[in-house]
C-alpha cells in the first residue's frame, strides 16, 4: 500500500494499539506523543493521512492543526479525540480538519473513514511520490524511471517509496527494517540488502546509480553521495 501515516497521541496503550493495527493493514506508520515533536514531524514529514489527537503534552491538537494547515492545505486530517461535544467537533472541522471521530471509537470504523479520507485525496488528483526522474503513483501502483515502467514487488515498491520521501538522508538498516519490514534488524538477516540489491538492478535498467551504500551507516538516494563520509557505489 505504501500509505504514510502520522499518528499524534499522547495515550501509550492507544498509540501502540493504532501504530501496531495500521501496520498490520500495510501503512507505514509513524508516532508523535507530543506537540512538539509533532509539530517537527508534520513539518520535516510527507505524510498522506494525520490521526491528531485534541490533548496533548506541549502543545494541543487544535493549536497544532491551524498551525499545520498555514503550511500544508492539503493532508488529510482525522482528530481522533474524546472531546465529543457539538461545538467542538465543528471548531475542529472549522479549524481544517477533514474528519472527527469521538474516542471511544470502533476500529473498523476508523479504518473505514481512513479508507475514504485516501480516497479523497487520491480521486483528487492522484498521491505521486517522486524524485528526479522517479515516479511512484499510489493510487495506480504504477512505479516508473524516465517513462519507463518498473515491475517491482510489492516489498521493493514500499522500500523504494521511503527513499523517496526521504532523498538525501542518511538511512541506517534499522530505520529501514522499522518502517519498511514492521521489524527490527537483528544484525545478521540479509533480507534488506537483498531487496536493495534487486531494487538498484531494476533501476540502473534506466539510468545510473541513485541509491549508495554508506560503510557502517545504511543507504541513501541521492545523485552525488561521494561528499559523505563512508560512500560507495
């Protein structure tokens, strides 16, 4: 699926319940339990759907989403709170959410309403993640370099789609396994450089080299990577 998630909530046995059920649906799945560090994330982040919690540690979800939506009009937004009232549920619409789901919710329901919220977004002008002459439709499931059409696993288009949204970073085996596997690297499965190794071959079919080996760090999608330390082709 390849869907990035945010999810902004501050109750661990929550959290952890949403972070664990998302995954398991296919979402890649990231989690803030502050304000600010979900400010950062929502701002350093792309994402393709926000589940914002109201109260929050720092800085409180209605504060966060007027802030967020000055920068980004366009991420779908669900607040997933316990303030039920009718006047709030419209200040947080009115406030630039798309959604509003009261806690306690029905997990089905929520998937249902993320479901549609993708939807949305998709059937408005498709959910394109891209870099340089990369191009990965989510709504298609179509993965292309220069025009030409990439037939990739379902695996290999997730990790590819996490390169590219993050070009340029540094990324270690670890982060990749959390994100892209749902695991953590055990320090001896080779299963990652596997999938790196048959990603860059279906790549270097239509242009160089974009995705580097950094000695002791991890991967990096980038043109000219030599300027960090530890590069190698």
């Amino acid at each position: 699926m390849s869907i990035r998630v945010l999810i902004i909530e501050d109750e661990t046995n929550i959290s952890d319940f949403l972070v664990r059920g998302l995954r398991e649906e296919g979402f890649l799945v990231d989690h803030a339990a502050d304000g600010l560090s979900a400010w950062q994330a929502l701002r350093n982040g792309t994402w393709d759907l926000v589940l914002l919690d109201w109260w929050l540690p720092g800085q409180d979800g209605l504060t966060l989403l007027q802030r967020f939506r000055q920068h980004d009009r366009t991420t779908p937004v669900l607040f997933l709170t316990a303030r039920d009232q009718v006047e709030q549920r419209v200040l947080g619409l009115d406030s630039g959410a798309d959604d509003y789901l009261c806690k306690p919710f029905d997990y089905e329901e929520l998937l249902a309403r993320i479901r549609a919220l993708i939807r949305r977004r998709e059937t408005g002008g498709g959910t394109v993640v891209s870099w340089g002459d990369l191009t990965v439709n989510l709504a298609t499931q179509r993965a292309e370099r220069d025009g030409h059409p990439l037939d990739l696993t379902a695996r290999e288009q997730s990790l590819l789609v996490y390169f590219l949204r993050h070009p340029g970073q540094v990324l270690s085996r670890t982060r990749l396994y959390e994100h892209v596997w749902d695991d953590r690297h055990d320090g001896i499965s080779k299963t990652l450089e596997v999938h790196v190794m048959e990603l860059r071959r279906k790549l270097e079919a239509h242009g160089p080299r974009v995705i580097h080996t950094l000695r002791g760090r991890g991967y990096v999608l980038d043109h000219t990577p030599q300027s960090l330390p530890g590069a190698k082709s």
